[in-house]
C-alpha cells in the first residue's frame, strides 16, 4: 500500500513539474507543424501530378477523337479505319507522366 501511494504521488509530482517547466516546448512545437506542413507540401504536389496527368490524357484523347471523326468523315463511313485511326492517335499523344518521374517500376 505505501508503494503504491509513493509511486502515485512521485508521479503526480513528476507530470505538475512538467507543466510548470516550458522550457523545450517551442521545439516540439515546431516538429508537429514541420510534420503537418512537409506532409501537406506532399499532398499538394501529388495532386498537381494528377492533375496534369488528367489534363495531358484529356488532350490525348480529344485528338483521337478529331483524328477518328475526320477519318470516317474521309473514308465515308469505314468503322475499322476510323477506329484504327483513333487508337493510333491515342497512343502516339498519350503520355500520362510528361516529366518522366515514373515511380512506379
């Protein structure tokens, strides 16, 4: 019992000790808002690779889609051809990382 009451109020002690000492707060203070703001800035890049990913495949396949309608428009209604066509656009103007910064292999 009198080790268990002196555990309990050393620890009591211990913990209004720390709250009365600020020194040292300022850093751990700074480590949480560095953590916050390294992990943000990870975010907001992230998310501009997306979205310039996005807009490079939306160009991509808005030219295939011109490319097919002028294809079919020329060959007076050859589906295969006009297909054919758009998937070649597709793939030469489809590059969804234009930077090169392919993490994934």
């Amino acid at each position: 019992m009198r080790l268990r009451s002196f555990v309990r109020r050393n620890c009591w002690r211990a913990v209004f000790a720390l709250r009365r000492d600020q020194r040292g707060n300022v850093v751990v203070l700074v480590a949480a808002a560095l953590t916050v703001l390294v992990g943000f800035g990870g975010l907001v890049l992230d998310y501009g690779r997306i979205v310039a990913a996005r807009a490079n495949l939306h160009n991509a396949t808005d030219a295939a889609a011109l490319a097919g309608t002028e294809e079919y428009a020329m060959t007076n209604g050859n589906w295969s051809r006009t297909v054919a066509v758009a998937q070649e656009y597709l793939l030469a103007n489809a590059d969804p990382d234009p930077d090169g910064w392919n993490f994934c292999n």
